[in-house]
C-alpha cells in the first residue's frame, strides 16, 4: 500500500476513537459519587430523588435546540451547567463532549451517585421520559 493510504488510515481510525472516548469515559462513570452536586441545587431540587443536569457550551452548535428543548420542558429537576463558567465540573462529571445530560440519584447520605451520562443531543419527547422514569 502507498504512504498516503496509510496515513487516510490512521486519520479515519483516529478520528472515530476520539468520537467514541466520550461514551466509553461515560459508562465508567456511571455509580460515581459526585459531591460537586450539592452546589449546583436549589431549594427546588435539594428535596428531588433525581435530578437531570444538562451541560451545554456557548460554541456547541448541538446545544442550542436541545437548550431550546430543555427550557420546553421546564422542569425543577433539570440543572444548566454552562462548561465555560464552570469547567472544574467537566472533570468532576467526565464530561468530555457537549451537550451532555448527568442522571443524577439520591443516595442517602452518601451524596449524589451518577447514574448515567448520556452524550449527545436529546429532543423534547426524550427528555419528558427521562423525568418520567425519575420516579
């Protein structure tokens, strides 16, 4: 093979690695205690069992129709992160691509568990049953 076959190779391999590092990073998250929760609520959701943080970006594209979904749905339970203001939650969370939604659960007094991560944009209808499992 020539030299320039290889090297579209690499970049075609490379490019769907680091496209697939957010969601394998995510699943080894999920059960993770994340005391970084407790200031990010309100009085609103501090009594929630569950609660749906959505982590957006000003420069991601994506997340402009989910935000538009997320006010939709205009629920408490839901938490924005913008990742400009607060990226020390990035690290805390995993998160490592936007727009992302954290499931977070109740867990006693052991704080705040990550349940799951889910990577990508979410629509209206995904995002009611979400809060609808919730329960």
């Amino acid at each position: 093979m020539a030299v320039g076959t290889w090297i579209l190779i690499v970049v075609v391999v490379g490019f769907v690695a680091l496209q697939l590092l957010p969601h394998v990073l995510a699943r080894g998250a999920k059960g993770k205690v994340v005391p970084e929760v407790e200031g990010l609520l309100g009085t609103a959701q501090a009594g929630a069992r569950r609660v749906l943080v959505y982590f957006w970006s000003p420069t991601c594209a994506v997340c402009r129709p989910m935000s538009s979904a997320i006010d939709a749905v205009g629920s408490a339970e839901i938490v924005k992160v913008n990742l400009a203001e607060k990226p020390q939650l990035a690290a805390a969370f995993r998160v490592m691509a936007t727009p992302s939604l954290a499931v977070m659960k109740k867990q006693g007094d052991a704080g705040w568990a990550l349940q799951e991560l889910l990577v990508g944009a979410k629509n209206e209808a995904q995002l009611r049953a979400l809060l609808q499992s919730s329960t």
